[in-house]
C-alpha cells in the first residue's frame, strides 16, 4: 500500500477506535480520538522508512519490529498506542496489496501475504482500504470488550480468570 492508503487507514482506524475506546460519544470521545490521530498515523507511516534505508517490506515489515514498539509504553511509559500504528500497517500490506511482507525478517526473506489484495495504483485501492479498517476495528472492538482494556493494559475477567487458571 501506498503512503495515502496508509495515512487514510490510520485516520479511520483513529476515529474508530477512538468510539471503541471511548464510546460516550461526547468531548471525551473527541479527546481519544485526538490522542490516538498522531501516535497511529506516525505508526502507520514508520515501516516504509525502509525504502530508504534497508531492504523494502523486510526491514521494517517485521515482528521484531512490532515488539519494539509493544515494549515501549511497558517498559518506558511512552509511544503509547503506536504499535496499533505500525501493526495497521503491517495488516495492510498483507491483506490489501499483492506484495506481502518478510514477517520473520532477518530469520528469513520470506514475504507473505494473502491472494486477495490490489496493486496500489488500482481504482479499488482506497475501497479496499475501508473494508480492511472496518475490519481492524471489529478485531480492536472484540479484543477491548473481552480480551484486554486497551485504555490500562488490565485483561477482561475471563482472561483474568484464564491466566490465573494456567498451572505455572
Ligand atoms: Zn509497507
């Protein structure tokens, strides 16, 4: 996907999921919506700073690049909300281009990416992109309400009650 694309699905993902996280609908929602717009659109925008430096869709396209970001609002209470930024982008370039990315890079060159998406240049390209974020924010909607409280990090209580249970 293109820089457009990326920015666009940044921009709806943020509004998004700033109803997900916020759903009162009123100036608090506005307020995430803010909070989230700059951290994800410079998330979204990061991976394709390899094709400047480093290998295209490999050096930057990777998990250990995602785990980087993920570590940081854990380990240094800062970049909070950007790895949902780098990891959008990620989801793009498998699912709505023809190109995949090297997921496992450096371990292996190998790109993947799945048979359904478009070349960028195509008239279908930003279409594609709203189904794919409408998409991202069911996954970001269900993941909040049972997975884990995206706002504090806590995990809902069935997971709460599902890790308690492992025999560790
Ligand atoms: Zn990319």
């Amino acid at each position: 996907m293109n820089k457009k694309g990326h920015v666009l699905n940044a921009i709806l993902l943020a509004i998004g999921l700033g109803y997900v996280l916020q759903p009162t609908g009123d100036v608090e929602t506005f307020v995430t919506i803010a909070e989230l717009f700059v951290p994800l659109v410079l998330g979204a925008l990061f991976p394709d700073v390899d094709t400047a430096f480093g290998k295209h869709r490999k050096t930057l396209h990777n998990l250990p690049v995602l785990a980087v970001f993920l570590a940081y609002p854990i380990y240094f209470g800062n970049l909070r909300f950007v790895w949902i930024g780098v990891l959008t982008h990620y989801v793009l370039d498998v699912v709505g281009s023809k190109r995949g990315i090297a997921l496992f890079y450096p371990l292996t060159k190998t790109e993947y990416g799945l048979p359904v998406g478009v070349t960028t240049s195509s008239k279908y390209a930003d279409a594609f992109t709203v189904a794919i974020t409408l998409g991202e924010l069911a996954v970001l909607a269900a993941v909040q309400f049972f997975v884990v409280d995206l706002n504090t990090g806590a995990p809902r209580e069935a997971v709460a009650a599902l890790i308690a249970g492992l025999p560790i």
